[in-house]
C-alpha cells in the first residue's frame, strides 16, 4: 500500500504526470480564444490585452513544462 501511495505521490514528477499538466494548460487556449473573439466582436482593446496576456502566460507554462518533460528523461517515477 505504501509503494503505492508513494507513487502517486510521485505522479506531478513523472513524464505521465507533466503531459497530463500539458494538456490541462493547453486546454486553457480554448478560454483564451473565445475572450478574442469576444473582444473583437466588442471592440474592446481592454479585454483584447488581457487575452493576450493570458495567452503569454500559458505559451510561457508549456515551454516550462516542455523543459521538465526533458529533464526527466528516463528516470520516470512511475516507470520503477
């Protein structure tokens, strides 16, 4: 019971774990798309940035999970 908590522990450090976090912060692009279209439907240059913005932040989330993806190589937790 106890290998198996610590694997699950051990799940956010793991490949299987940070492409999982990839995709939920990918995901997130889908909001960040529909604030666009609304901003440009409404004119609005206020909500426009703060797509942008948003967008910055989950371009900047996946270049850093990309970088743990590599790191981890083959020592993969999960793996043994």
């Amino acid at each position: 019971m106890s290998n198996a908590i610590s694997k699950a522990k051990g799940f956010k450090k793991s490949k299987s774990g940070t492409y999982l976090s990839m995709a939920t912060t990918a995901f997130g692009a889908l909001s960040v798309a529909k604030q666009v279209k609304r901003a440009r439907t409404e004119q609005d240059t206020l909500r426009l940035v703060d797509a942008a913005i948003s967008a910055a932040a989950i371009v900047t989330g996946l270049a850093i999970l990309y970088r743990e993806l590599k790191r981890l190589g083959d020592d993969d937790v999960l793996l043994g």
